[in-house]
C-alpha cells in the first residue's frame, strides 16, 4: 500500500488559524490529498473546513504550520488548482455557455481550446442541453454542476470542493459525486468538503475535523472497524418505537441510538457487551441483530457518546389533551403563482403525537405547502388547519398554537440570548410572571445560564439550535414546524434535538418537519414525497423503502435510495427530457 | 399588549445593541446639520462689481464709497464704457455692474426719481441676485439718510424676521426638517428588509403577531429616533447657533410628531418594497431626493412650474419647512402652524395608510 502511494498535491502540517480571541477556528491540523484519491475533509458546520479550503487555495495565510502546494507556495500553484467555493460565483444572467466562456477567459484558456473543452465539460456535466439557458434559471443541482464545469476549465492538478452538496437534492448529488469520483481517475487530486457523514464512507481518506480539531484522519473503514460489533439493531419490540430508544438510550451500556424506520438502532459502549433481548426487555418477539458500522457511529463514538434518552425539557412540558380533531390536516391545498403552480392537490391528515415529513427536492414543493399550513402563503385553493384551527379563517389563532423552528434558525443575530428569549415569550403572550419562569426553565433546560448576554448571532451551531427550540417551545404548543432543523449541526447537538423532539410527541405534540436529509424522515411516523409540486408517494418510512425494494427489486434499501427511486419512477411517468 | 411590548422592546434593542448602529442613528444627522449649516450659507462675501459712473456727480460719487465699503464686495473695478462693461462680465471679472446714468445726479438734484441701473451675470444667477439685493439695500439706505422723501430707487426692501440678513437663521430650521427626514426615512426603510435578508422575517410572520401589531413596533422606535433627533437638532441650533426660537415648544412637538409618521409611512412602504436592504437604501434615497428638492428649502416654490408647484403638495417636507421656520422666526400663531399641520396629517394618515396596505399585499 505505502509503496504505491503517489506524493501528495497538496499537503499541510500544523496549521493554525485564529479569527480574533476564542478558540482557533484551525488547531494544528495537518492534512495530505494525493492524486488519483478522493479525499474527504468531513465536519458539522463551524469545524473549520472552509478555513481550511481557503488556505490551500491561497486565499487565506495560516498563523502558523507548513503548506506545500504541488510543491510550493499556494500562490504559485493556482493555474494547478480548481477551487469551487460554497456558493461558487456564476454569474446568474449569464447563460450557461457564457458562464463557461467568462471563466476560460478568466483563467487564460487558449481561445483554440474553448470550443474543444466546453464541449467535454458540458458532456461531462450533462448540462449541454441547457447551455443557453441563464444560469439563475437552473436548479440547485444543475449550477453546482456547472460550477464545477468553471473549476475544470483548465484541467486541475489539485481540486478543492467546498461542500458541493450543500442545498442538492440526493439524486443530483450522487450525479455530482461520480463525476469527480471520474476525475480522479485522471489523477486529478480531490478534496471534498462535506457536512452529510454519509458522503465520507465513499471517500478514500478522511479527515474530520470538528471545533477547528482533527479527530481522525485515514480511509473511513479504520473508524467503522474500529467500532464493528459494537453496533446492534433491535426489532419486533412489543412497545412504541419511541420508548424502545428512550430506554435503551437511559442504559449506561448505551452511548447512541437512532430509529430506523420501525428498528432501533444502537451504539454500545466500549467494552460493554451488546445487550440481549432479556437485557432489553422489550418482549418476547424482540430481535436484536448485529448491523453494519457506519462513519456517523464512529464519529459519536470519538465524541464521546450521544445524549441519554429522556428529555427534561418533554419532563417539564404539558400534556397536550387528546382531540378528536387531526392536529393538522391540508385538504386539496393548492398554490399557483401566476402560470407556475407550485404545490398541487396536497392532501394528508397528522394525528396527535405523530411525526409527519415533507420530503422532496428543492424547489419541488414542499416548502409552499409548509408555508401554506403555517400561514406564510394563502392557498389558491384548498383548505387547511392546524391544531383544529383553519388556516385562511382563524390564520392569527392556528399560529398562536404552532412553534415554528425555521431554517438556519432565524434568530436575531444582533440580540442577546435573553433579549430574544424575551421577544419570543412576550410574541406568544406570555407577560409577567409566566414569560419569566418560562425563560428560567428554558435557560436552565438548555443550559443557557452563562450565555444570556452573549449575542445570538455568535453563538456556537449547537447552541443556536437550542435556542431556536427554546423559542419555538416556549409556549408549549400542541404542534411544531420544523423545517430542515438539524442541517449542518454535529451529530450529537442532532441526537440531542431528536431526543427532545421525540419526548415531546410521547406527551402529544404533533411534529411536521420538512427535510431532504434522510435521517431526519427516518425518525418521521409517516411521510409524503412531493416532487414537481406533487405528492408522489405517501407513507411510513418502511412503507416507502419496500415500495422502493419491489422498483428496483433490491434488498433493504437505505431511505436515500427509496428516495431516487420513487423519485425515478415518478420522472419515467412523466414525459421525458425534463428532467431537470 | 404584551406582544406588542415585545415587539416594540425587540426593534429597539435591534436598533440600539450593535455599537456601530448606536453611533449612526445620531451622529452622522448631527454631522450633516453642521456641514449643510456651514456649506449652503447663502451669503456673498467678496464679489466683484463694477462701476459704470457716466453722471460724475457727488450723489453718484457717495453711493460707490459706500458700496466699496460693504465688506459684501470686494475689488470694485472702473469701467469707462458700456463696451467695457460687456467685456468684463463677458470674462467672469465681475459679477455685476452699477450704471449710473448720465442723468443721475441731475434728476436727484432736481428731486426727481433717478435710476440706477445694475447689470448682472445671469450664468451666476444665485449669486448675482444676492448681489442685487445687497446693492439695492445700500441704495435705501442712502435714499433714506438723505432728508427728504425722493430716493434713487422706488422699492425699498426691508428684511423682517431676520434682520441681520443672518442666512443661519433661514437655513438652519429648514436644516432640522431635511435632516430628520433623512435619518427618519432610512431607519424605517432597513427595518422590514432587514428582517426579510436575515431570514427572521418568516418567524416573525409564523408567529401570532397580528399584522397592526407588527407595523405599530417597527414604526415606533424610528419615531422614538426622530423625535430624539429633533430635540437635539433644536438645543444644536438654539444654544450652538443661537437661532433664536420664538414660537411653541409644543407646537414644534406636535408638527414634528405628525411629520415623522407621514416619513416612516414613506420609508416603510420602500422597506415592505424591498426584498434586500440594498434595495432599500436606494429606495429611500430615491425618495429623499425630491423630498428635498420639492421642500422649499433649496430654491423657492414659488419659483417651480406650477405642475411641480402641485407635486410639491404631497411632499410633508414642505408644510413642516414652513411651520419649523416660523415657529424658530416669527413666533408662528397657532392658527397659521394648523393650517400647515392638517394637509401633514393628511398626508401622514395617507403614508401610513398606503404601507400597511403594501406591507399586507407583500406578505407573500
């Protein structure tokens, strides 16, 4: 192994970066890419990637450590390396073939060489039929494939991808993924930045980084062998899927636990054995069988474990009364701008206590139907309620019983933890003594005490999400919106939400959360896959990845690729040459 | 209520927690009312003027000692001809020229009117009619020191409310109604884009928030700010300037109050316009350029073209010049301060009315 590895194209040696006081956002990393592999740099937002990108691109000097970039500094490399950012700079009114031209300008192509490469980069990325079209007007997937077009239009020795999947719906993602999986074949060295910890698994090194620390570096194989054995799934329990994970989580020989559709599955502690059917006690039926480490269980395991299973904040909440009413309901929404119709014929019905998921692709249409039922958009047609309440008729009253935790958790940045605790105690009504004993509980719950006066804006990830969710639950809602609430966050600050969340449903709140990560829908009851503004498949999460199992007749599909295949199947019913 | 409190007290804390945003709510309006106090003065000091004396008598003789003597004119410059006179000002030498006609000093002798002509550059109008006016002043003043009732010039202008000619007197007031508009406006216009940019601005909409409610708590805190600037801008130009004001503090209050609701209804409806606050920074300046123009602070309404002269009346900023003006000048009665507060009121009850409207339509 060692004598076939070629030099690196890049490498890097205790670098260090600090952006003012606090913690270094780097902290002596050290990092090699050598061609022909794809290497994963892999972490929750904030750990430090983007950093660590800019300064092997050059954009950024470290304070201290070593950098060799194909043998030199960064900024006598750059014809060498392709670099495509976060929110990689086309040009939107531009066409996709301008684009394309403006940046083999930019980066000195020889005019006799254009025609030859866009026409290989278009092929590649699949864009050639839309190589008029501007490239504001293409989807999420399409312009990151396009940009990483601009990133090849010289051919790159060294290509850094700042996450490229960021805002991509799964099929465009694996799309994107075998074309610079294909690139490395031409030895083209790859760094791929990515938050989603399933993508590291295909990765042929790792590094993870978290809090600007490397905490492991090597193929992901050496992370998930080093915990194999230790990972059990259990089945056919007599009890609600919930208890099952809150008990087995409340054990010390537990350190993570996650549902998997209608199984638990379960990380256990080093050294501890797996627990039996007679250990867990959840029924005569229970089957507990050994499961296939994966590259998440290895990072909660470095980290030290997820949170235990009850939740204090479900402790502390009221019990919502049972109603005869669904706690939501959408009957024939409907919504149409102008000629475009973005959400059509929504229909589904939420009990009490259930988790309910809008799945699909961005800009399918899942976010208007969101916005319909908690009343940011009228519906053209169709009606709604949440929590009983009618949303075009008692709009005010249906929002008063909803918590509502948006994307990226919209909170104000420049006000203070309490200030905004404040805010939102005061917007629901709460005054006087109730606002403040529902902020002392929720300080306290969310161990927010020594941050109060902090800005919320510079927050850490982890603690922005809390705060979202004190403010969401401040009230004690019977229904919660959640839209994509755990994106980016780190696994545990992730458990720790969900463990939250599933306490509360046991005391009947009603969840509706929309998402395209596909471990948020596993914890869903059931869900609805809208694609191009229609609901294409409906049902539990196992329900869909059996459906998925007899299209593609493979077994035991991941939840990911009942996605991609219903989505597929959807495409191929439609007329084809849309497909976009 | 109390959401209403919590709104209110949320966009005064978005208002006044970022140091940066502290310092610009009130320094750079207090910085402009120095610099336009100082910069638009609108005094002449050291022009240039000829003289064109064709009469060479002792009256004419007296008026050029003392206009030579006014510190309003500098180099008086000679000429012998009206030739001589088209080349100066031709050549920018000078900025006006006194004629005095062979029959000047004649026609006085005889108790008879005499004129005096006075020549000036038109591409400097502004300027020139300054001069003219200081020019025809001086011209009184000799006509009213000579005994008898028979002067050079018919038209004998006397300047009331500010007898010094003092031009800080006029400015400054007017200053305080442009200068609190635009510090009015762009608060009002970043408040609801700045939500819509961070994303907060769906929370807020989710939350149980009733429309009024939400509209009440982003305008009263830029009122707050105005209402706070224009107190400072008034003990500025009282104890700084020593512009004396003569009329009614709780006139002034009352006008100011009703004048910065029809500003922050403008400035809310280019904030319920705008999707970035980038957008709403041109939209407000976009707004405040004719709010300025069409004021009557920066030339005369009387002088606009009558369709502009109608335009002008929709502009707040115009009926709030007057009334600050002659409440700092002219101890304006009530009377005459209500009859330029009920179209503000008008206007502010429109302004506000308009931008919930847009604010409501624009939910989606």
């Amino acid at each position: 192994m060692t004598a076939r590895q070629p030099l690196p194209v890049a490498s890097a040696e205790g670098l260090v970066k600090r952006f003012g006081a606090g913690p270094a956002a780097l902290d002596q990393v050290s990092i090699a890419i050598r061609p022909w592999q794809m290497t994963g740099l892999v972490g929750p937002d904030g750990a430090g990637k983007t950093t660590l990108i800019r300064i092997l691109a050059g954009l950024m000097t470290a304070d201290a450590g070593t950098l060799d970039i194909l043998g030199g500094a960064p900024i006598d490399a750059l014809e060498d390396i392709g670099y495509m950012p976060q929110r990689f700079g086309l040009y939107e009114d531009l066409s996709v073939l301008e684009n394309l031209t403006l940046y083999a300008e930019l980066r000195a192509l020889p005019k006799a060489e254009h025609d030859a490469t866009f026409d290989r980069l278009l092929t590649f990325t699949d864009l050639k039929r839309f190589q008029s079209r501007p490239a504001g007007k293409l989807s999420g997937g399409m312009k990151q494939k396009l940009g990483l077009a601009c990133a090849l239009v010289r051919t790159p020795k060294l290509l850094l991808l700042d996450e490229p999947g960021v805002g991509v719906d799964p099929i465009s993602r694996r799309e994107l993924w075998s074309m610079v999986s294909d690139l490395t074949e031409e030895g083209i060295g790859v760094l791929w930045s990515t938050a989603y910890l399933d993508e590291a698994e295909n990765c042929d090194i790792v590094y993870l980084l978290n809090d600007g620390k490397l905490l492991f570096e090597g193929p992901p194989e050496a992370l998930t062998d080093g915990i194999e054995g230790r990972v059990i799934k259990v089945t056919d329990f007599d009890d609600n899927r919930r208890h099952v994970l809150t008990r087995a989580l409340d054990r010390s020989d537990v350190i993570d636990g996650t549902l998997q559709g209608r199984a638990v599955r379960l990380l256990v502690k080093e050294g501890c054995a797996p627990p039996d059917r007679t250990v867990l006690n959840e029924g005569e039926q229970t089957r507990v069988s050994q499961a296939s480490a994966r590259f998440e269980d290895g990072f909660i395991d470095i980290l030290g474990g997820g949170p235990t299973g009850t939740s204090q904040l479900a402790q502390n909440y009221r019990e919502i009364p049972v109603s005869d009413a669904p706690a939501i309901s959408a009957n024939g929404l409907t919504k149409k701008f102008g000629d475009f119709t973005a959400a059509e014929d929504m229909n589904f019905t939420v009990g009490r206590g259930q988790i309910f998921g809008l799945l699909g692709p961005n800009g399918a249409g899942k976010s208007t139907c969101f916005k319909m039922l908690c009343g940011l958009l009228t519906p053209t047609s169709g009606t709604g309620a949440v929590a009983g309440k009618d949303i075009r008729r008692a709009a005010a009253h249906a929002r008063s019983s909803l918590g509502y935790m948006a994307q990226k958790f919209s909170l104000y940045g420049d006000l203070s933890v309490a200030q905004n605790l404040a805010f939102f105690a005061g917007v629901y009504n709460l005054g006087g003594a109730a606002a403040k004993a529902a902020i002392g509980q929720m300080t306290e719950l969310f161990n927010l005490g020594d941050r109060l006066n902090v800005n919320a804006g510079t927050l850490p990830l982890g603690f922005k999400q809390r705060l979202a969710l004190a403010c969401a639950v401040m009230h004690q809602p019977p229904v919660l919106f959640l839209d994509e609430p755990t994106s980016g966050v780190d696994p545990v600050a992730r458990r720790e939400f969900w463990t939250h969340i599933n306490g509360l449903v046991e005391k009947g709140v009603t969840v509706l959360v929309t998402t395209h990560f596909m471990d948020e829908a596993e914890y869903c009851d059931s869900v609805t896959l809208i694609y191009r503004a229609r609901q294409i498949a409906s049902g539990s999460p196992d329900d869909l990845k059996a459906e998925a199992a007899r299209i593609t007749g493979a077994g035991d599909p991941t939840m990911e690729d009942a996605f991609i295949a219903l989505i597929e199947r959807s495409e191929q019913s439609n007329a084809p040459g849309l497909a976009a | 209520m109390e959401r209403l409190r919590a709104i209110i007290l949320k966009e005064i804390w978005a208002l006044l927690r970022d140091p940066k945003g502290r310092i610009i709510l009130f320094a750079p309006p207090l910085l402009q009312l120095m610099i336009f106090s100082f910069a638009t003065t609108l005094d002449v000091n050291n022009a240039r003027i000829g003289i064109l004396d064709q009469s060479g008598g002792a009256q004419a003789q007296e008026l050029v000692q003392r206009i030579a003597a006014s510190s309003n004119f500098g180099e008086i410059q000679r000429l012998s001809s009206h030739d001589g006179l088209a080349r100066a000002i031709d050549r920018q030498e000078i900025i006006a020229a006194v004629v005095f006609e062979p029959g000047f000093d004649r026609a006085l002798a005889a108790g008879k009117p005499a004129t005096l002509g006075i020549i000036l550059d038109g591409r400097r109008s502004n300027a020139a009619q300054i001069v003219a006016g200081y020019i025809s002043n001086i011209a009184s003043d000799a006509a009213a020191q000579r005994s008898g009732g028979s002067g050079p010039v018919s038209g004998i202008v006397t300047n009331w409310y500010n007898p010094s000619l003092d031009y800080i007197w006029f400015t400054l007031p007017s200053l305080i109604a442009i200068v609190s508009a635009v510090a009015g406006l762009s608060v009002t216009a970043q408040s609801v884009a700045r939500e819509r940019e961070l994303g907060t601005f769906d929370q807020l909409m989710v939350s149980p928030l009733r429309m009024h409610e939400i509209l009440i708590g982003k305008m009263i805190p830029p009122w707050l700010v105005g209402m706070l600037n224009g107190t400072i801008f008034l003990a500025v130009a009282t104890l700084f300037f020593h512009v004396p004001f003569t009329g009614s503090l709780l006139l002034f209050y009352l006008s100011l109050a009703v004048y910065m609701f029809a500003l922050i209804g403008v400035g809310m409806f280019v904030s319920a316009a705008s999707t970035t606050q980038q957008q709403a920074f041109l939209g407000s300046f976009l707004a405040m350029v004719p709010l300025i123009l069409l004021s009557g602070y920066a030339s005369p309404i009387e002088n606009m073209p009558d369709w502009l002269q109608m335009v002008t009346l929709i502009n707040p900023a115009r009926y709030f010049v007057v009334i600050v003006q002659g409440l700092f000048l002219k101890a304006m009665p009530l009377d005459l301060v209500l009859e330029q507060l009920w179209p503000l009121c008008l206007i502010a009850i429109a302004t506000l009315s308009i931008s919930a409207w847009l604010f409501r339509a624009r939910m989606e």
